[in-house]
C-alpha cells in the first residue's frame, strides 16, 4: 500500500491538467455559441418583434387592456439563465395601451395609458423564439437586478449601436 501512493498522485495530476485544458476549451464554445446567437438575432430582429406583437395581441383577452402601439428600443440586454444555461435577449418596449374603449384623448390620459416593459427572447436550439410575452414596467436593467439570483447579464448592446 505504501508504494502505490505515486499512483494517486498520477491520477491527481492528470485531473488536474484535464480541468485546466477543459475550462478554457468550455469558455471559448461558449464564447463562439453566443456570438452565433448575437448574429442569429440581428439577423432576425424585425421578424422576432412582429411575431413577439402578434401573440401578445392574440393572447390579450377581452376585457383585458388592448396595445395600440408597441415600439422597441434598439438597445439589447442578453442574459443567462444561471439554472438552466438558457440565453435570453431583453428588449425594452414601450405600449400604448387602450384601457378602455372611449378612454380619455387629453393628453394626461394619453400619457398614463403608455407602459414601458421587458420584450422577452429566447434561444432555443440554435433560432431564436418570443411567446409575446413582456415583464411589465420594467426596464431591461430594473428586471436583471429584480431578477439577479436567476439571470447573468453576459452583454449589453446600447442604441445606437452597429
């Protein structure tokens, strides 16, 4: 038994020099997965927004306020579900929301009918999908921080940006 101690010392140093050669090797696949996500999502922005509007106008129920208009921001927030793995890009909105039919034309009323929300995208198998759902008053940045526990901000591309 005495002699065999240079064996675990050989497995030690073996495991070692695999999680020092494999941690870098993971960082770079993750680096090269998001940077295909990145592209992948410019690449199908505007399609990603219409479809993002047209289900959450069909899962507006009635009674249920009614967006008028909805306008995104340029700037994105991508994050990482640190359970999961899964990558999200946050976008933030703003929605004209119709309360109620005949509501006030005034300016005030105009004014507290506008929302500003979280437009919510996810990278799912290589594409990116929405289910048109948006985190309500809150900002791409107020929903990180309210939701730090979960989500790692990996990037953040601000407006105006190429």
């Amino acid at each position: 038994m005495i002699e065999s101690w240079w064996i675990v010392l050989t497995a030690a140093v073996v495991v070692a020099v695999l999680v020092y050669i494999a941690w870098p090797l993971k960082k770079t696949s993750q680096q090269v997965h998001f940077a295909r996500a990145r592209r992948e999502f410019h690449r199908h922005r505007e399609w990603l927004e219409a479809k993002f509007i047209r289900l959450a106008a069909a899962r507006a129920a009635e009674g249920s306020p009614r967006w008028d208009e909805c306008y995104f921001d340029d700037a994105v927030a991508y994050v990482r579900n640190r359970n999961t793995n899964e990558l999200s890009a946050f976008v933030e909105v703003t929605v004209a929301v119709d309360d109620f039919p005949g509501s006030p034309t005034d300016v005030a009323g105009i004014v507290s009918n506008v929302r500003v929300g979280t437009a919510v995208f996810r990278y799912h198998r290589d594409h990116w999908e929405t289910d048109g759902r948006a985190i309500l008053n809150l900002s791409p940045a107020e929903a990180i921080r309210l939701y730090r526990n979960d989500l790692e901000m990996i990037d953040q591309e601000l407006a105006g940006r190429t």
